[in-house]
C-alpha cells in the first residue's frame, strides 16, 4: 500500500493540538495502522458507550467512525484540521460487543474540493461488521 | 397538532430510568416541545463540543439528531426503549455558532416495522438550519 | 416567496438545449411553480414507470427527484448545467398510487461550491409523502 | 464464494416474468458473476443514457445500483419480487467513461427484515469506482 502522508505520530500530534479536550493521552482512541487513504482506528470499550440491550451507543460508532475518516483525510492530503465533514451516512447492521470498536476507513476519492469515503465499524475479534459509513469531506481551498 | 403518547415528563421519566449516564439533572438536554411525531430538543451550549475553528462538533450534532429522533418515535409509539436506528444521513450545512443547538423532528411515516423522520438542527436564536437530518428506526417486532 | 433567477420557460429552454433527449414537448415532465429555491415539478403518470405489486418504480422517483433538485439549482444560481450531483439520499415510505407523481424540491443551503436540498415525493391528489430525497449538488468553480 | 441461492438464469428468468418492460432480450442488461450476496451485473452503454459534459446520467447510474442490489438480494434470499428498497444514498465519484457500466454489489447483513448493502460502479475497463451506493431492501413477513 502507498505511504500515508503523515505518519501516525504526526497524526497524533497535530489531533492532540488541535482537539486537546478529545484526543489526549489515555483518550481511548489509537492509530493503528496508518496508510495513503486507508487507515485503522481503535476506541477502546468503556461502559459509557452502553445503551439499553447492551449494546454499544450509535453516537459511540458515528463519533468513531467521523474520526476515523478525519484521520484518513489527513493520510491522504496532510495536515488540513479545517476540513470538515458535509455528509456522513451509516447503516447499522449488527449489535456490537462489549468489546473495543474498530474502525477500518477508506477514501475512494481525494479531489481537490471533497474526498469521499467509506468506513466499517467491527467489534474486535469479530469479521462482521455492525456498522458501515459512507461520508464526504470538504477540503478547504486555501490548500 | 396530534397529542403526544407520552408527555414530556413521561419520556423524560423513561429516558432516565433507560440511560442514566445520559439523560439526568443537569446533563444539558431539555424536551421543549412535545407532540405526535413532532418533537423540539434543545441541547446546551458546553465548550467541550467545540472543535478546531470555533464550530461545535459534527458528532455532538449527530448524537443530538439521534436523541430527538428516539424522543419523536416515544411521542408516536409509546414506551420502545429497544427501539434501534438503523439509518441515519446527515448534511452540515453552516457553522453553528456558540450557543444552545435547536433539534427539531418530524416524522414522516410511522409504520409497523420502521419509522423515518427528519431532523433540522439550529443554533438558538436562528432561522438557517445548521445541519439536517434524515433517520430510520426499527420498531421492535413485540410491540 | 422571493422569485426564481429563471423563469419556468427559462429553464425549460435550458433543459430542451442541454437534454433533448429527456426534456421535450410531450416528456410528461412540467415545471410547476418555480421560486427562488422552491420549486415543483410534476411527472405525468406513465404505465411504464409500473413494478410488481402495481407501485411505480423507486428508479422513476429518484429520476424525478434528481430533476427536480436541478431545476431548483437552476432557480438559485441560474444557468448551470454542468452543476453535478454529488450525493443523493432516498427514503421511499409508502406505496405510490397510479397518478402523477409531484415533486417539491426546497433548498437548504445554497453555497459558492455545493448547493444542498431536500425534495419530498407526492401521489397527485394525497398529502402523505411517498419518499423522501436529499441531495448535493457540486457548482463549477467557472460560476 | 458461497453459491447463490439462485442461479443467474433462474434470476433472469424472475426477473423478466416481474418486469417485462424492464428485463428482456436486448434489454443491455446482463447477469455476469452471481455468488451468494455478491453479483456483479452490467448495463450496456447507450447514447441515451448521456447528460451534458458527455457523462452518464446520474438516474442511470442509480437505477443500475437499484437493479444490482435486487439481484444480490435474490441471490440471497431466493425469489422475493415483493422485497421492496427502503433507503438508498449515493455518492457520485467520477465522470464514467462512454463505456459500458459496472455493478458490483455485495450484501452486509441479510436480516429477517432487512438486507443492506453496498454496490460500487465502474466504467468497464477501469478500477477506479465512479459511483458507490449503500442500499436497504425490506424483506416480506410472508418469507
């Protein structure tokens, strides 16, 4: 696979300056494994994420899977915080476990004005995944 | 405007029991406007939804669109906590400014299995929507 | 209602130069009452748009709703045919009837780059919405 | 893969019993790879499927996910011509080619209910997707 444009590390840093109050050591989330356009997220599992039944709250998912594209965004075209999401849509497909979140996202397009992408949401140690995302990112033109 | 099913101190009531680490005194979230299918949520202005560029966050947004859709399916068919999204689109509109965020839902069908509703979200003290939302819910079958 | 930036004949002109095979004297498509942004568009009913179970077909609707967005990109911002759809979200919520189908396409933002809408589907004749569209369109930077 | 419950000439014969008008002969419709959740069908160019800039048309495109999606679900579920789409979004990536198109369309969840899934079009002789749909069919209580 083709190099991410920024390494993990600097991901980190530039979402650690920029969202202090959300991505901060002990934070729950990690990079996994970071690619030109295709990237891995983990949320750990907290029981603040619970909704009745048991399973995982769909905010949980949303916010995760957001963030996972916001990351994959910055793989592919650097270090552009300002981009921000326009549309994001998800299906829900299965009840998570109480398990870690994993968010494997994917752009299938990078153009100069949007990059749109894919994301699915697994619980981990499972193949099928209880969440799929689709959402397009609006790249600020000072580019 | 058709009576609610439940009132507001019902959902309110049903919520907490339901999600006591999300919906309780002083949590931010207020039932302003109750009536069949048709609910409006305010949700406090808090700094932690702020993101880079003064804007309040995509998935505090999108949380918020959830929760008012949930609340307009309890007015249209009684107590269904195991009621589950299973869609959700949303569309960022503008920058919502620094202040409490409006939800306003309506649904626009209520059937046996799934209800579909749609979310515009505002910033207190205007017109322009800063985000809208389109939603499914499936209706446990044991109804 | 603030006025269109085009006429209705304006548009139809439009239309009949760009797509002569779609937008023609007889196509069964009418532009109905066109503002600044709000705009309804009518398509005749046609035995062909039938599918099993007697309902007209889901592609018929997201064609006419699709078109319906355009004409109202039209109304906003004036002879762009190479605007694009970007993205285009469909609930279908009741079974149509065998009539014309109305469309009521409401623009919710209308930007330098992206114009976002919503369009409601109608049987002729009946008030309860038979699906329901948003919708993106891209605008050439050339504006 | 896991074979499809039925067999593309099984499909085909349904789906020209159920949609004469649609499916037939010479319709430029054709079954190529039918797998058990996972079809990949092919809609022939036409010159009348061409808008303004010398592109497909996006209702073609829509259209042929719509029909891709139908067939997967077959695949899957076995002759239900009464399963019906709820929700479809999608997001349009790139001007195809004056070539045919591609539907590759493979079902994430095939519920009591509900089947979703994703269909990625292509220009045929190309990799790069021009169009991705994620898309929910509702499945008759008579199954």
């Amino acid at each position: 696979m083709r190099p991410s444009v920024m390494t993990a590390e600097e991901i980190g840093k530039l979402l650690h300056e920029e969202f202090p109050q959300a991505f901060y050591p002990g934070c729950g989330l990690t990079l996994e494994d970071i690619h030109y356009g295709d990237v891995r997220v983990r949320r750990d599992f907290h029981e603040d994420h619970i909704r009745p039944g048991g399973t995982i709250s769909g905010p949980t998912m949303m916010e995760l899977a957001d963030f996972a594209m916001y990351v994959a965004v910055f793989s592919a075209i650097g270090p552009q915080p300002l981009a921000v999401t326009t549309n994001l849509n998800i299906n829900f497909l299965r009840k998570p476990t109480q398990a870690d979140l994993i968010a494997h996202a994917r752009l299938m397009k990078v153009g100069k004005r949007l990059a749109v992408g894919e994301v699915t949401l697994y619980s981990d140690g499972s193949d099928e995944p209880v969440a799929h995302v689709t959402s397009t990112y609006s790249i600020p033109a000072s580019r």
